[in-house]
C-alpha cells in the first residue's frame, strides 16, 4: 500500500526537472530529497543514479561535506541565491546555507536567519549565530 508521499517521491523522481528546481532554490542531500521515503533502496538508486547523471552534465553541483561521517554529500546549482558555510571544530561539523549575512569585524560573519543541516533535516533558526570564531569555515 503506498502513500501520497510515496507517490510524490515517485513523481519527482520520474520527472527530475522537479528535483533540479527544488536544489536550484535551497540546498539538499539525498535524504532531504527523499524524505521519508529515504529507507527505500530502489529510490535511493534511481535518485544516485540520476543525480550522477546531473552532475556529469553540470547541472547540478555535488560536494562532498568534509569531518562528517560516511562523507554525506550536498546538492546545489549555480548560480545560486544562498550561501553554504561549513563550519568544523574539535566537537564535529555543522553545516548553514543562509541568504543574508552580516560582516562584523574583518573576519567574523553574523547570521539572523539561516536553516542548519541536523541529520536528515533542515532546520530554521532565527537565533543570533557568529561565523568563525576560530574554528574552521569553508564557504561553499
């Protein structure tokens, strides 16, 4: 018995100019794109497999995010409208994409809205968040 989601996720998948659109306006990884559908091992191949296809095409941009464990990749197009920072320190590795940043000082980045990678999920914040700080930063 499928779901609506399982249909949704089917769709996109057949139709992958939805899955190019929806990186072209924020950010994913292969299980933000597929959701709760992500345990399914016949979307994850196709989803890989198409993915691929779109990355050897320069469609699509594929970046391996560095200090995380078993290497989780992230999806984005250019040009893009947001920014990625990938910041790491001795406690492991976060990962923001924000659209407005603020400089403060020569090296400092200050963010009042920006979504950050929490597993499988992305998740808004609104928190005041300082860049840098002496720990390492990588802008994407």
């Amino acid at each position: 018995m499928s779901s609506f989601n399982d249909e949704a996720i089917a769709e996109k998948l057949y139709n992958i100019e939805m899955v190019v659109e929806e990186i072209k306006q924020f950010p994913h990884t292969y299980d933000t794109l597929l959701g709760e559908c992500r345990k399914n091992g016949t979307y994850q191949q196709i989803l890989r497999r198409k993915l691929q296809n779109l990355c050897n095409d320069g469609v699509v941009c594929k970046c391996v995010i560095p200090g995380t464990r078993f290497g989780k990749v992230i999806f984005f197009a250019l040009p893009k409208t947001y920014f990625i920072a990938v910041e790491s320190d001795l406690i492991g590795v976060n990962v923001y994409v924000f659209f407005k940043y603020v400089q403060s000082g020569k090296f400092n980045i200050i963010l009042n809205e920006y979504w950050i990678l929490n597993g499988d999920r992305w998740t808004k914040s609104t928190k005041e968040k300082v860049l840098f700080e002496g720990k390492i930063l990588k802008m994407i």
